[in-house]
C-alpha cells in the first residue's frame, strides 16, 4: 500500500547507502512505493519500478549505454523516463509518446541515495560534519524497526532514557536526573540547549563524566544529536533519517561523526551503534499507541521532554500524517 502523505512524499527520503547502488539497478520500497535506482554516467536516478508496456519490474532489467533496459521485452530508457528504443517497433515506425518511465527526484549527499516522490523537495538541510576537516563520518545503518517513523525519531529525542535503557553504556543510574533546558527556533532549524548527561565512558577512554548533548530537528524524519566534551573539545554526532518503508515500518540510517580518534574501526562502531539500538528496538516496538499524539494533553510530558513537545509540533505544522494522531 502506497503511504499517502503528501508532507513526506515532499521530502528527501532516504532510501539506502550510496554504496548499495552499483552497475547494476535496485529495488527499494520508499513508503509503499516500488521504486528503481540506477547509476549511469550522470549520476543516480530513481524511476518508479514499472514498466509501460506490461508491468514488469525494471529493477530486474540492466543499465545499458546508460539507459535502463526492461528485463521483459528489452525497452530502453533514458535518465528523463523517456522510451528511446522499443524493440519490437520496425524502425520506420515512432515511439509513443506515452512510452515513459515516470521518474522521482533523487541525488546522493553524506553517503546515502535520497528520493523525492513528488518533485517538490525542499533544500537539503545542512551536516557541516560531513565536509569539516578533522571529521571522520560512519556510515551506518540500515536497521529495520517494526513501528512508524515518528515513535523512531523521538525516541532519538528523548535524553530522559539514556541512563535508563542504555545504563551502563550512555547513562548511569546515580545520574538520572535532566536539569531544565530550552528548544530554540530560528532560520537554522530547532535545537536544544546543552544538556549535561553522565557516562561511564563517553569517548573510550574509560573515564566517566559529564557530556553535553545538544539536540536538533532538521527535518520531519531527520534529527540529530552532538554529544560534547567540554573539557576537551571532543565532539561526536549522530544524524538519524528514517525511511517509511510502508505504512508500519521504519528503516533507520545515521551518520556518526566524530572529531576525535576513537580507536575504533567503522564496523566496530556500527556494531556498537547497532547494540545501542537493539536495546532501543523492544520498546519504541511496543509503543501504544503506534501513532504519536500530536495533542500534547494525551501523554504525560516533563520538562525534560521538551525536545519531543518541539518535534510534535513541528510535525503538526508541517501536517505529517504518517505515524501522527
Ligand atoms: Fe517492459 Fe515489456 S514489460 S518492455
Ligand atoms: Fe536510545
């Protein structure tokens, strides 16, 4: 079932890592939507995954001179969607007009492929990380989850969990208390104030101590942390964007960046990362209901949770139906 959602389908979705998409053309399911990616010369392009003339699925055909090929009965198709060789017509006869692929918006940027369903996308936000000097950048991900996009994102939010789920790893139990915090708006988007979070280890030194987190809202299914060690300038952050696979159904991707030498290699620190989310995964899982409340008088929130109440209702304004109530 197609996700109808027209806020989202007016995004940059994610749709899988760059490195997934080589000579050869890749199904993805982009909410609900069968979707194609190819690479050719020019870059990458998304089509949807069907084929004019009988319904096959293109993503079974080949990149040929740079035209997607149909794996039926051979049509070729240029990067536009238009059908340039039909070969079963004699060649006096013209193509069709109507012979077309019908394609989506889609670039590449910090590692993944990015559609837009209804070419209507909005500019993409920014992660300086990706270019600085002195950064290193992970790729991680993909991670099914088995809940909607927003119950994903805002657990990502949520500072008052660390020390409860991940205690041991990002918070300790003598440290559960959040001191108070504001959520900024301006033309760079939303984002928290610092808010201090005991580790027993935030950057593997084997010291514990206080980090600073800073959160921010890029986009509706894009947020991001900064994790900050003030006495040494040490800084990590983690980029989440969350593909609606279908109505249910959540793919997370994230981008670790990191200033500092980890000691660690890129699959040691996805793993990691994907221990951290398996201790996430039971919960947001199991959230009820799977739809957030987009009233703020239906849950119970703290002061803590501001950064949630903002990303509620930055999607209520944005009239984000997915995964919203
Ligand atoms: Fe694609 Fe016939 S179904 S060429
Ligand atoms: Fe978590």
């Amino acid at each position: 079932m197609i996700v109808q959602d027209t806020a989202l389908r007016n995004e940059w979705i994610v749709a899988c890592r760059s490195v997934d998409v080589q000579d050869r053309p890749l199904q993805v399911t982009v909410m609900g939507e069968r979707v194609v990616l190819f690479r050719n010369e020019e870059g990458i392009h998304a089509f949807k995954d069907l084929c004019i003339h009988r319904g096959a699925a293109l993503s079974l055909g080949c990149v040929r001179d740079g035209k997607l090929v149909c794996p039926y009965h051979g049509w070729e198709y240029e990067a536009s969607g238009a059908c340039v060789k039909i070969p079963q017509l004699p060649s006096h006869q013209a193509i069709p007009g109507k012979a077309r692929a019908i394609p989506f918006g889609c670039t590449e940027r910090y590692g993944f492929v990015w559609v837009n369903l209804n070419s209507n996308a909005p500019d993409f936000f920014s992660l300086p990380e990706f270019d600085a000097p002195g950064y290193r950048n992970v790729i991680w991900g993909p991670q099914t989850v088995n809940a909607k996009p927003p119950r994903v994102v805002e657990n990502f939010l949520d500072v008052g969990h660390l020390a409860v789920v991940h205690v041991g790893y990002l918070g300790v139990e003598t440290h559960m208390a959040i001191g108070d915090y504001h959520v900024h708006r301006d033309e760079n988007g939303i984002r928290t104030d610092e808010i201090a979070v005991f580790q027993p280890d935030p950057d593997g030194t084997g010291q514990a101590k206080h980090v600073y987190y800073t959160y921010e809202i890029l986009r509706p299914l894009t947020v991001k942390f900064t994790k900050r060690d003030r006495e040494t300038n040490n800084e990590m952050s983690i980029l989440l964007t969350v593909m609606p696979l279908d109505e249910n159904q959540s793919v997370a991707y994230g981008v670790l960046s990191f200033n500092y030498e980890t000691n660690m290699t890129d699959e040691e620190i996805n793993s990691f990362q994907d221990m951290i989310f398996a201790q996430d995964k039971p919960i947001v899982e199991n959230q009820k209901p799977e739809d957030l409340p987009l009233d703020l008088q239906v849950e119970l929130s703290l002061k803590c949770d501001r950064a949630s109440i903002a990303y509620r209702q930055y999607l209520n304004e944005l009239g984000v139906k997915l995964g919203t109530a």
